[in-house]
C-alpha cells in the first residue's frame, strides 16, 4: 500500500481527497464505489461534513471528509449501507442498497 501524499489527501486529514477522479485501474464490473455530494436543506453543497459509513447492523465501517464541493467516496462491498452526515449545518442520514460499480447518493443535512 502507498502512503497518502500531500497531494492526493484532504487537508488534516489521511483521506484521499474526495474530489479526485476514480483510480485509472478501477474495475467498476468487480468493485463497488458509493459516492455523492452533502447538501443543505438549501441544496447547497456542505463543505467539511464528516461522513460515516455504516454496515446493515449500524456498525461504523469508515468516514471520510467532504471537499470543497461536498463530495465523497467509499469503496465498499455490495449490500446495504448508511450513509450519515455530521456537519456545522446539521446532520442527515440516508440509506442505499449498493450494487458493483458506481452508486450515486445525495445526503441532506438538517439542523
């Protein structure tokens, strides 16, 4: 495994950065990616949110820090997941039964 650079991680954190495009050797037909964007209410994008990844049983899995644009990325096996959002903005949750390739989700967060 190759240490996490400046470059390719989010700042304070050991994350890669969530705004980088995909691994150019990704097998998207053996591999599954959920990825999204956390909004507001407002449907804005929250910058700086901490995501959390949660099994079928609620168990915490991984978190990841939202970029600029509130992305985020996990790399996860096929089944359903949790996806919640913690943020200054508020916090939302939202669930997905997620399949091999790319799965796209939004997570609102509320006061």
């Amino acid at each position: 495994m190759t240490a996490p650079t400046a470059a390719s991680t989010a700042a304070g954190c050991a994350a890669p950065d969530q705004a980088a495009p995909l691994p150019a050797g990704l097998d998207l037909e053996r591999e599954t990616v959920i990825t999204g964007v956390v909004r507001s209410g407002e449907g804005e994008a929250v910058a700086g949110a901490y995501v959390r990844l949660l099994d079928s049983t609620g168990e915490f899995t991984a978190e990841v820090v939202t970029s600029p644009a509130g992305q985020f990325r996990f790399f996860a096996a096929p089944g359903a997941w949790t996806l919640r959002a913690l943020s200054r903005q508020g916090n939302g949750d939202t669930t997905v039964t997620a399949g091999r390739g790319i799965n796209e989700v939004t997570v609102t967060v509320t006061d």
